[in-house]
C-alpha cells in the first residue's frame, strides 16, 4: 500500500507541475484533473491504512495521527488546487508536508 501511497503522491506533484507550467501554452485542465484524481487516489489510501492502523493495537498514537494529518493535508490541497490561480505549483507545495 505505501508503494502505491508513494505513486499517487508522486504522479499529483508532476500532474500539478506540469499544469503550473503549461498555464499559457496548454491551459486545459487535463493535469490538474490528474492530479485531483491522484490526489483522491492517495486520500483513499491513506483512509484504508488509518482504518487498518486504528483496528490494531499494537499501533502507537503517533502513526494514527501521523494518518490523520496526511489525509487533512490531501484534502487541504484539494480544496487549494480547486482555487488555483496557477502562480505557483500549490499541490505539490501542499504535499511536501506529508511525511
């Protein structure tokens, strides 16, 4: 799952980095419906891991709410890249904060 965590994560930051800087030659909203759809992809993810994490109780406190702040952050750059001026690349500036 971390493996495909990862591949979400990456193909968001390269979506929204590539809509950043095709915003005058390309501005079509292909990228940044691909990166939306990785974004959503990961924050599934990350809800399935923080479910699983939560059932068993050998898990500490600190990786559930390690869980809990990357699926607010995914959903913080949600909201960021639906209000994109494309000045700067936001979700990949967003997601750098998921550890």
């Amino acid at each position: 799952m971390k493996n495909q965590l990862n591949e979400s994560l990456d193909v968001a930051r390269r979506a929204c980095s590539r809509c950043y800087a095709h915003k005058t030659f390309r501005p079509s909203n292909e990228d940044k419906e691909t990166a939306q759809k990785a974004v959503k992809r990961a924050r599934v993810l990350l809800n399935e891991a923080f479910e699983e994490k939560r059932k068993c109780d050998e898990t500490t406190i600190e990786q559930i709410n390690a869980l809990k702040e990357a699926k607010i952050i995914c959903l913080d750059a949600l909201d960021t890249c639906n209000n994109c001026d494309k000045e700067r690349p936001r979700i990949k500036e967003i997601l750098s904060n998921i550890k």
